[in-house]
C-alpha cells in the first residue's frame, strides 16, 4: 500500500455538462444522495460546456435549494468534453476527482466504491470496467459497443495491459496523479484515453472493479464516433511513443523510502485475471 488508509480529505466529482437540462437534475441528486449516505466529504464540480438550453440556471437553482456541495463552473472559453474536464479539474479542490457523465449512465454506488479503492486501500487510481465478470451495460447501442469492443481490444493489445475499458471516461485519480499527468493535450473524448494510459504508463498504481453503465434517458449523445477516430489514435500513439521511447524520463516520483513502485501493476492484473476477464 502506498498511502495509509483514511489520506483523503475531499472527493471532487468532474462532470463536463453541454445542453443536460434535463438529465442533471436527477443525476445530481443520486450522487448527493448516495454520497452523503456513504459519508464521503465531496464537491460536485459541473462545467457548463456552452450550453445553449437552461443548464446553467437549472445548475444555480439545485446549488441554491437542494445540493449545497453542487460547484457549478462555466467553461467561456473553447469548447470540447476534454475541454471541459481539464476546466473542471482546474476549478476543484479535491486531492482525489472522479470523472462522471451528466446523464446518469455512471452509477454514484460505483463512485463510492472508487472512494474506498483510493482512500482505503491507498491506489492511486480506480478503473472500471462494464466488460468483466460482474459489469453490466444497460441499453448499449450495437453499433457503438462494437467500435468499443474493437477500440478497447486495440488498446489492450498495442499497450500490453489488462484493462480491456480504457475508454470509458468513468475513473477515479488522486490529484497527484492528474498533476503528473499534466500538460493534458486532448481537447475532445480522446481526454478519456489520455489520462489513464499515461497514469499506467507513467507507473502509478491501479486497479480495476467491475461497474455498470446505463444509457440516457433524456438528451442526444455528445461523443461522435466518425470525428473521434483519429483523434484517439493520436493521443493513443502520443503515449504509446512515450511508453516505449522516453527511457522513463515521465515515470512516477520515488517513494520517501526510495523505492521505485512496480511500472506495471501486478496487483491490478490479478484483480482483472481473478475476475475472468474477457474482450
């Protein structure tokens, strides 16, 4: 363990939201709900992404009456989820974040028990993964979780490691981590990619836990697969290069005792292999 249990003092939940009038309301309030039933000292950070609908007044009126952790942030300058989340994180305060969707497809009681991977068991970050033993995916469209599927079977197989979800924006990081993760470069869904793969690349330490996902009950989705595609092969080769051309020259800080945590996380591939994991 490389933090003792109980080192986190806030959990801030980024939540990049354009046009999500409909679908916040709900969706913050099952995370205020489930969070505060868990004792879990948070902030709720959502970025109004350009908004074009009543999100941002339906945001200042859940602060004003119902969520008091609610922090909602206007995102002025250029737009993009990636954007979005690097804004959020910018304008939190947490020494631990998760990254949630606006449209309740993520599931709070999955937060929370990212919380416990982190602040608990001392990782550094908490993956998810809607495809192993335990996971559930809830009204996925087929054309969608196939280029998931093929994308994440690619990723996998190019990075040799276990987790076979990267792109699931759902994640939780210690603010160390995403500091050192720093400069972030993708301004789109691709951010999504980017964060995790250069954690585990960079040697910080992970694990992986089954979770659900439901798709939305209101509202269109924002990712489009046709303008993504070369996008996330970009950032994927970015990392991929730095995996194995940059002689170590990002990897994590030593510990105080000056030992070198393992690069590759043979506690995170045990948990996936205990749980039969599959593409």
């Amino acid at each position: 363990m490389l933090y003792p249990p109980g080192s986190l003092t806030l959990y801030s939940v980024i939540m990049p939201a354009r046009d999500e009038q409909d679908s916040l309301p709900g969706t913050l309030r099952g995370i205020y709900s489930v969070f505060s039933a868990a004792k879990i000292p948070h902030e709720i950070v959502v970025v109004d992404d350009g908004s074009k609908d009543g999100t941002w007044t339906v945001l200042q009126t859940l602060q004003e009456t119902e969520i008091p952790t609610l922090a909602p942030v206007q995102n002025k300058g250029a737009n993009g989820f990636g954007r979005a989340i690097i804004h959020g994180l910018n304008h939190s305060r947490g020494d631990a974040v998760v990254i949630m969707m606006a449209d309740a497809s993520d599931s709070p009681k999955d937060a929370v028990r990212y919380w416990r991977l982190l602040n608990d068991e001392g990782y550094e970050c908490a993956f998810g993964s809607r495809f192993i033993k335990g996971g559930r995916v809830v009204d996925y469209p087929r054309i969608k979780l196939l280029v998931n599927r093929l994308a994440n079977f690619f990723i996998k197989t190019v990075f040799a490691i276990p987790l076979n979800d990267t792109t699931n924006a759902f994640k939780a990081y210690r603010r160390t981590v995403i500091d050192a993760c720093r400069p972030l470069l993708s301004p789109h869904f691709n951010l999504t990619v980017e964060i995790p793969l250069k954690a585990i690349v960079r040697g910080y330490a992970w694990t992986v836990t089954p979770i659900s996902w439901e798709n939305r009950k209101f509202g269109q989705a924002k990712l489009k697969i046709k303008e993504m595609g070369s996008r996330y092969f970009f950032i994927c080769a970015y990392v991929w290069l730095e995996k194995y051309f940059s002689r170590g020259d990002y990897k994590r800080p030593m510990n105080d005792d000056g030992l070198e945590p393992p690069a590759e996380q043979i506690t995170a591939k045990t948990d996936v292999e205990r749980q039969h994991q599959h593409t």
